[in-house]
C-alpha cells in the first residue's frame, strides 16, 4: 500500500463519519474544522493548548477542498430534509417508532446483527414519503455487492445515486438533477464506503437544486 492509497482511504474515513453524522436524525455535533479535516493531533481538550494543535491552519480548505464541499452539500441537504411542524415536538424515540424503516443486509430483508458483521443496508422514506432512500455501509476491506430493493412503479425516474464516498468529488455527493441512475438489482459498495441511492416519489414536491 502505498502513501497515496492511505490518503485516499483516510479521506474516504472522513467522509463517512461525516456521512453518517449528517444523515442521522438528532443534532449533529461537529467541531469547527472537521469539514477540512482539522484533528488537533487526536487531542480532544485542546482549549489550553495556544499552539498548532488549536491552532486553525488556513491551508485546510484549499487543501481539503473536496471534503469541504462534502460537508457542505451534506448541511445544505440537512436544511431541506422535510420536517413537519409536529415532528418538531417528538422526541427522538418518537420519531424514530414513527419512521418507515426497511433493514437488509447485502440480501434483502436479512439484516447481519452479529458482532462481527461488517455491513447494512436501510430503505427508509422521507417523514411526508415524497422520497426514498436506499442506504449502503461497507466497512468490511473488501468490495460488497448489494442487492437493490426494486424502485415503486410511482417512481418519476427509478434509482439515482446521490451519495458514493469511494468517488472523488464532484462524483462523491450529486445533487438530484445531477445523479447518476442505477438500472442495475445491485450495486457495489467498495471496501470502507458508504453509499447513498434515492427515488423521487410521483406526485413528490420539487426536489431542491441543492438536494
């Protein structure tokens, strides 16, 4: 392996915690510079520490651009997630028992909950069910191919893919107007990569340019 092949997975890590954070119902807690992969050297109580591992190094964004603009096509897709006014109220068990969730492994509907298990795979729906999402995590270190639950026949275009993390940017995280569609009944999810799949409903709202 070489220097490049561990950037590139490094990179890949981050994107997917970063996924995984921002997807996720509940407040997500960032701190200012994980979008640029800022570490402070792995030290977590740093606020005494008045040298480079508090320090905000400026080179970051232009160095980590691609994970940058992941992050924040994340938070833009954050902002536009549907969320009705009561929902607002619940808490997070409440919405949670409320939400349609479908769990699979690399096969449908059969879910690896051992502890040794490496992957998962979701169907799940939007809260006002305009839209549905097919989730992939791999964190095995090899490739896995996914089966694909089959696209409603209510759907205006069938499967595209919004999110891969092993893609290099732009190709990492689309917005709608731009994904890719997947014909196929199964995807690959590359070793260590999260993959995101989503189907526009009929009669769904207009999906945000920046979905």
């Amino acid at each position: 392996v070489d220097g490049w092949d561990i950037e590139r997975l490094r990179n890949r890590q981050v994107k997917n915690f970063l996924a995984v954070t921002l997807i996720s119902l509940g407040a997500p807690m960032l701190l200012m510079g994980d979008e640029v992969r800022r570490t402070q050297r792995g030290n977590n109580n740093a606020y005494c520490q008045d040298n480079e591992i508090s320090w905000f190094d400026w080179t970051f964004p232009d160095r980590y651009r691609d994970v940058f603009r992941f992050c924040g096509h994340l938070v833009r897709r954050r902002l536009h997630r549907e969320i009705s006014t009561d929902m607002t109220v619940l808490s997070l068990n409440q919405v949670l028992r409320r939400a349609r969730i479908e769990w699979h492994g690399v096969r449908l509907g059969e879910p690896d909950w051992n502890d040794d298990s490496h992957s998962i795979a979701m169907t799940t729906w939007s809260l006002d069910e305009n839209l549905m999402y097919h989730l992939m995590f791999n964190a095995y270190h090899e490739d896995l191919r996914f089966q694909l639950p089959p696209a409603p026949p209510h759907t205006t275009s069938g499967w595209r893919r919004i999110m891969d993390t092993f893609l290099e940017s732009p190709d990492d995280v689309r917005p709608w107007k731009d994904a890719a569609p997947i014909g196929d009944s199964s995807y690959v999810v590359q070793a260590y990569s999260i993959a995101i799949l989503c189907a526009r409903l009929t009669g769904a709202a207009h999906v945000p340019s920046s979905f």
